[in-house]
C-alpha cells in the first residue's frame, strides 16, 4: 500500500478517514455541508425528533434556489406550496445557527454556483449537499457528490458520512478543442459514448491536455454532468487555473494561510504509478456541437447528424427506450438534427448559468435578434453572476435581442418554479437533465451548450453560430 | 427504521430501462416538508395512463416492484424512495440502479435487489403469465424465490445486518463521536468556514 502510488480520489479519501473498519463502510469527515430547501426538511425535522444539534454549523451553508421565482423576487412566493418550503428552511436555519442566503441576497443562487464563487468550494475538500450535481464541486479538486435525505440529516448531527470506498475511472481528453466547441460539447458527447450507466460505482477524474486547457467555468460544467454518467463524482486536479480562480474569494485562505493551502493543493495529482479500475480516452479535436435527442443524456449526437433510427439498434432495452424517446420527443427517424424547431430556449442552471456561459451566449445574440415565436429565458446562476452581467451590459444584449433577462434559481432546469414547458413544447436548454417532463410535464428538451442555445434562439431551429449569417 | 428479513408479496413487472427519479416522482410533488404522503406522485405522469402496469386491477395491491436496468438514476431526492414506500411497495429489483437513489433506498428500508438481466426477464415473464405469482425476497438467505426458481443476489454483510436490524446509521455513527472529535483537532486552520469567527 505505502509504496503503491495514489490517485486524487484515493488522496483525498484517505485525508478524510475518520474511522475505518474491515467488512464496515469508511466513516468520512466532510468539510463542507450545501443545503437547500427541496431535501432538507426532512433531515431537520429528524434532528428536532432526537433532540440533536447540527455539529457544525460552521462547515454548513444554505441558499433557495430550487422553489425561487426568476420574477418579482422582492414579493412574497405565489405558489403556497413552494412558500411553505422556502419558510421552512429560513426557520431551520434560524433555529439551527445556519447562515442562508435568501432570496434576493447578493450571495444567493443555485448551490453549486454560490459555493466556488464564495471561495468555499477548495481543493482537497470534502463537500456534500442533498443535491446530485455537487459533482459541479469536483473541478476544484474536491470530492463532491449528491446525497440523500437521511445522508443530509447525517451529516448535519455528525459531520461525516459512512461510505464505501469508489472505484476510480480515468477519462482522458487529448487534444485541442475546435472553435465553437465547449466543454458542454465534450461531456454530452462522453456520456453518448460511454452510457448514462458508464461511470457508475466510480469516481471519475477527467485529465488530458484539453481539460488542462479549460477554464474553471467549463471545467465546472463537465465535472457537474458526471452524475448523467453514472458516476459519483467527477474531478479535476487543482493547477495554476484554479487557484488563479480562488485567490480573493471571500471565503479562501489569505496571507500565510494562502501560501499552505496552495503548498498543499500542489500535491493534489494522481501519481504517475497510481492505478484507475477503468480508463477512457476521446479525442478533443474530433469534437463538434453536440445536442441530445432522446429522453436521457446519453441519447445525443452530433448536431450536424440526423435523429437516429431505433430499428438499427442492436441492444434490445436500448432500442426500446429509443422507440420510447422519439415518440415522446415527437421526433421522425432521419430528421436533420438541424431542422428541428423549437419553442423555447432556456439559458441557465448550474451547468451552465456563469458569468462565461452568458458572455458566450450574448456574444452570438450581440446585434441579433430572437426568431419570432420563440421565449428564450436568461436566468443566471446566482445574484453575483447577474450583477457582474449587468455591470459588463451582457442583460442590454439579451434584452434587445428579445429574450427575458431574470433573476437567480434553478428556474426551468427542473420546472419547480413556474418556469416550465406547457405539454408538447420543445425546448433547447443549457440544462442537465432532458428526462421526460423535466422541464414540465409532457416538454421536450434538447440539451445544448450555451453558444448553440445563442444560436437557436436566432433562427428557432437547433444551430450552431457557424449557421448565423 | 422497520427491520428487513423477509418478504413475500406479488410483482409488478415494469418493463422500462432508465427510470429516472424524475419519473419516480417530478419536482412538482416534491414540495412537501414531511415524509409522508408522496404516492400520489409516484410516476405522476405514467399512472394518468390507464393502461400503465400500475393501473391494471391485477396488479392492485402487489408491493414488490420489478424494473429493466439504471432505475432511479437522476436527482438526488430521497422522494422517489418515500413515494414508492408510501404507495406500499417493500423491495425494487433491477440488473442496475442509480447509486444514490440505491444509497437512499437501503437507508431507509426500502430493499433493493440487483438480479442479472436474464433473471429479470424470466421473472417479468412469470407475473405476467400469473400475477398471482408469490414473490419472496428473502434478505437473511439473500435470495429471490418463486414457483420453483431461486435467484440468490448480492449485498454486502454490513448492509444488510443494519437493513436487518433496523439500525439508524446517525446512532451507530454517533458511537464513534470521539474518533470525529480527534479528526476534527488535526484539521487544517486555513480550511473554510461558512460562519466568520465573530458570528
Ligand atoms: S440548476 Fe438544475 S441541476 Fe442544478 S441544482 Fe438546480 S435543479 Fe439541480
């Protein structure tokens, strides 16, 4: 074991080992508790029903994100339902010493925006929150996954978690990325090739010279669709790139304490003798935009290829979940991919609703304007993202090019809001999640990245800003 | 938490892959602060289908639910496992589940079984010649039974002693509350907070 070389996911797994047992899971330390109000209540009605306290309330950080209206923040939530759940966290927090950023903070948005631009998202950490894509955390270099309920009341009494040990998965990118193609490009064109099951029981950490080359932004969007995989976690070691991006953040270390971490994170790499369980290489340079077409993220193709025909699938539960997909989707075998029309363009989400993913956007809508009939929704991430948006003009941009400029939440990612497709309307969304009714039900999503959502919204049919006049 | 040994009940065969918990349960029913009352959102949008395998009288009552691979992948939400409990279901068998929403389930006594393809598929061909068919998923012999066939499945000794016994991990977990507070002493100064000292 001593002489064995380690991979990142191993290092920080054994950093944070509190009590390992033979034939028990690891109890693991967590250094960093996300909260928000849909999967919370239950874990803190748990406590109050034992008469526990949260154990470090200091290590903990909650934010409204999921319910929140993108309109009208400053009025009370419309919706009872969705109110009663948000008044529900603003009083667990109250009664259990927890800092939440409410609606309409200056630091509030979607969770796994909020927490790497407070500079609490750090390399070598360990973060959890009842939230499937904490995997977004890992581009930092931490391991970061989604967890249950119960885990969330788990980890509010005790600070730590049992769990086993993952297995690790190498997914190597060689090679430049081609102009116009994005990080989105990549892990929706990875989770085609390697299944929605592909990455499961892993730890993914996604290396290679095209990764390296990414910013912290797009680093994040492939760390967070790891969970479209299958997998746990996904990470990125720490380099140069990120702890430019940390430095001066509110929460990262300072001074002498600056100079340690960063010593520290510099050890944070997979060692060049250490083994993955599995291993996976794409190539950068052949990529292309790419778009799903189906009802899971693994159903995408390149946006230049057609809608595929189910009948030359050869796996028998795949070709019945295609025939599924396309009757859902309202979709024709040998469709162009291309000539797909849609009703709604929906920019935003903790994939990609950053600072660089609405520049990328508002660069392609700069001088253009929206196609008649079509909503295109710009909700960003956070209230940090939507004022830096405004101080650099990025809302004029989307305003004059006719699409609505909103505020922070998870809006229509997942339609718990009142931002949500009627039945039958399609939509291109910089999302994660392109299930059935994800974005309301009976609505159709294609997930793209935000350069072909820029572009969509131009000519109402899925496109790339290479088809722009 | 209930204890799980044994259980032995009729199987509904729901032959589709890649059941997210999106179709578990969607968002919208997740609003709820309890833990109770979420059948009336599980799989929302299938059930308002009369003819989706839920619906049909033959299958009322039946609690052991038989699912094609990747089931519950998706969302993190604990919902989908309290909506498919509080509609009655006991154990879900699938060839393979989301890992979170599998963490979720044995958490909270909901027992899921992983049995190959194959077993799968005899097992959906058996309900649905006879939905009277007695199902019996067995956690101390770790097998499924019915008619004459016996699938054994896997799952590790520590899981299922706690499924077993009805242990709640937060007390078994604050047995250790030394060894956490030792860890905690050696912990980094420079590592986040989200209160600042003075708060
Ligand atoms: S933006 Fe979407 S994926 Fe991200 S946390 Fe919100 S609902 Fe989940």
């Amino acid at each position: 074991m001593a002489d064995k070389g380690r991979t990142l996911a191993e290092k920080i797994w054994q950093e944070h080992v509190v009590r390992s047992a033979e034939g028990e899971p690891d109890l693991l330390y967590i250094d960093l508790h996300l909260v928000h109000e849909v999967t919370s209540p239950q874990a803190f009605d748990g406590l109050r029903l034992a008469g526990r306290a949260v154990r470090r309330p200091d290590l903990t950080i909650a934010t409204e994100d999921h319910n929140v209206p993108t309109v009208n923040i400053d009025q009370p939530i419309a919706d009872i339902v969705s109110r009663t759940q948000v008044e529900t966290l603003r009083k667990n927090c109250a009664d259990f010493g927890i800092r939440l950023h409410r609606m309409g903070d200056a630091s509030q948005g979607v969770v796994h925006v909020i927490g790497p631009q407070l500079g609490l998202t750090q390399p070598g950490t360990t973060i959890v929150c009842g939230d499937s894509h904490t995997s977004t955390h890992g581009a930092f270099g931490a391991l970061a996954f989604g967890i249950g309920t119960s885990e969330v009341e788990h980890v509010l009494a005790t600070q730590t978690l049992p769990q086993y040990r993952p297995k690790t998965m190498a997914i190597t990118v060689n090679g430049t990325l081609p102009d116009g193609v994005t990080s989105k490009d990549i892990i929706l064109a990875l989770i085609a090739k390697i299944g929605t099951g592909g990455g499961q029981g892993y730890v993914i950490e996604y290396r290679g010279e095209a990764i390296r080359a990414l910013s912290m932004e797009a680093r994040m969007t492939i760390c967070n669709m790891s969970i479209e995989a299958g997998a746990r976690a996904g990470m990125i070691a720490p380099d140069e790139t990120t702890f430019a991006y940390l430095k001066g953040r509110q929460h990262a270390p300072s001074g002498a304490d600056w100079d340690a971490a960063v010593a520290y994170w510099r050890t944070l790499v997979t060692d060049d003798d250490a083994t993955f369980d599995a291993e996976v290489v794409i190539d950068a340079s052949d990529l292309t935009p790419f778009v799903t077409w189906g009802t899971n993220p693994g159903q995408g193709a390149p946006l230049g290829a057609s809608v595929p025909d189910p009948s030359t699938i050869v796996d028998d539960a795949e070709r019945a979940s295609a025939e599924r997909a396309l009757e859902y989707m309202g979709l024709r075998p040998g469709t162009k991919l291309r000539d797909i029309e849609v009703n709604t363009v929906f920019l935003g989400s903790c994939t990609n609703g950053r600072i660089e993913d609405l520049r990328a956007a508002a660069a392609v809508l700069k001088g253009r304007k929206v196609a008649d009939g079509v909503r295109v929704l710009v909700v960003p991430g956070s209230m940090a993202v939507k004022q830096q948006a405004e101080s650099e003009g990025l809302h004029s941009v989307f305003v004059e090019a006719g699409a609505e400029w909103r505020s922070a939440g998870c809006s229509m990612c997942l339609g718990m809001n009142p931002d949500q497709l009627a039945p039958g309307e399609r939509s291109a969304s910089t999302s994660n999640r392109n299930f059935e009714g994800r974005q309301g039900k009976g609505g159709r999503t294609h997930l793209v990245s935000p350069l072909v959502a820029a572009a969509t919204a131009v000519r109402g049919r899925l496109s790339a800003p290479s088809d722009l006049d | 938490m209930e204890k799980f040994t044994t259980h032995t009940g009729r199987a509904v065969p729901l032959r589709r892959s890649n059941v997210d918990t999106d179709q578990i349960i969607p968002a919208v029913y997740l609003k709820r602060v309890t833990r109770t009352g979420f059948e009336d959102g599980l799989f929302a949008a299938w059930r308002q289908d009369p003819g989706f395998v839920l619906n049909r009288p033959e299958y009322a009552g039946a609690d052991v639910l038989v699912a094609g691979a990747d089931f519950g992948t998706g969302s993190s939400r604990e919902h989908a496992v309290w909506a498919l409990q509080n509609y009655g279901f006991k154990a879900v068998i699938s060839p393979r589940f989301g890992d979170i929403f599998r963490g979720n389930s044995l958490k909270g006594g909901l027992l899921t079984v992983l049995l190959p393809e194959s077993d799968v598929e005899r097992l959906w061909q058996a309900v649905e010649e006879d939905p009277t068919t007695a199902v019996t998923v067995d956690l101390v012999e770790r097998e499924v039974r019915y008619a004459d066939v016996v699938l054994p499945f896997e799952i590790d000794d520590y899981t299922r002693w706690r499924l077993m016994e009805g242990l709640d991990d937060i007390g078994l977990t604050l047995r250790h509350a030394e060894e956490v507070e030792i860890f905690e002493q050696s912990r980094p100064a420079w590592k986040p907070r989200t209160l600042a000292a003075a708060d």
